[in-house]
C-alpha cells in the first residue's frame, strides 16, 4: 500500500511539474515590455502635471487593465511552489554542528526549482505593485484638481455688477408665461 501511494504522489508531482511548467508564464517577454512602456510613459505624464482629466482618466483604465492582469499572474505556480516548500521543509533544518548533509544535494535540486518557479510571480508581483502605485498617483492628481475646482473662488453674491443679467433673466421667466393673455384681449 505504501508503495502505490508512493508511486501515485511521484506520478502527481511529475504531473504538477510538468503541468505547471506547460502553463505558467501566461506573460511574455513582449507582454512585459508593453506593460513597460505604458508605466513609464504613465509616469513621465504623471511627472509632468499638466494632463487633462480625460487623458489621466484614460491612463487610469489602461494601467487597471494592466493591474488585474498581472494580479492574476502573481498566482503563476502557486501549486508546484507549495509542493516545493513541503519538500524542502521534509527534508528537516541543515545541520549547524559541521555534521554532513545527506540530503544536501536534492536540497539545492528543490531550492532551484523554487527559485525557477518562483521567478514568474515575484517579476509578476513587482509589476503588480508598480501599476497600483501609479493608478494612486492618478487617483492624486484627479482628486487634488476636483478639491482645487470645488474650493477656487467663484463671483461673490454681492459683488452688485453680476446682479444685472440674473435679474433680468429672472423677470423674464416671469413676463414670457404672461405674454399670452395680453394677446388674448
């Protein structure tokens, strides 16, 4: 019974490498350079200050796009990372008094595997991190120009020089419904 179960979880790890290696890396190399080049345009517009609401608005929604992709990405070999940690841990703590490690060489096998498998999720979640700062920067911008427009200054109600077109567009809303009856006699 030890045997099979053996043989079946060598057979699922063998599966889950090669499954996970068939899948992963969902992001290209090309795929990071588009992603590269909008982040750092994003950045010298944002550096700039002077875009209008519509382009940071745009900016806003590409740069999200790009964030939820790589979000999903960080997840990239999730399953084959956990399995490797398991093993590493198996293996027991390296011994500290200069004893020799039996398992010292199939120990740095699975720690180059981790770091093999690991590689596409750290790059992705670095990525990650870097679209979210800038869609806060975005976000920044937006709000400090909505909080500048809502306190700026408009014409004081009693400066009487404005008064004149608002009172005589108000007396004509009122003459224009009675207009009528003087036509009717």
């Amino acid at each position: 019974m030890k045997i099979i179960r053996l043989i079946a979880l060598t057979c699922f790890a063998f599966w889950a490498t090669f499954a996970t290696v068939a899948f992963a890396n969902n992001m290209t190399d090309e795929d990071y350079a588009q992603w590269s080049n909008l982040a750092n345009n994003s950045e010298e517009i944002l550096a700039s200050g002077r875009a209008i609401e519509s382009v940071l608005e745009n900016l806003r929604k590409d740069v999200a796009v790009w964030r939820t992709r790589l979000d999903q990405e960080q997840g990239v070999n999730a399953n084959r990372i956990t399995i490797l940690k398991e093993q590493i841990t198996a293996l027991g703590a390296t011994p500290e008094d200069g004893a020799v490690d039996p398992f010292a060489d199939r120990r740095t096998e699975l720690n180059k595997q981790l770091l093999e498998m690991s590689a596409p999720s750290t790059r992705a979640a670095e990525s990650f991190y870097r679209a979210d700062g800038i869609i806060k920067e975005i976000d920044k911008q937006l709000l400090n120009r909505q909080t500048s427009a809502l306190l700026s200054r408009g014409q004081s109600p009693f400066d009487f020089d404005a008064w004149g077109l608002v009172l005589k567009n108000f007396t004509k809303s009122f003459a224009t419904p009675f207009s009528g009856i003087n036509n009717w006699f």
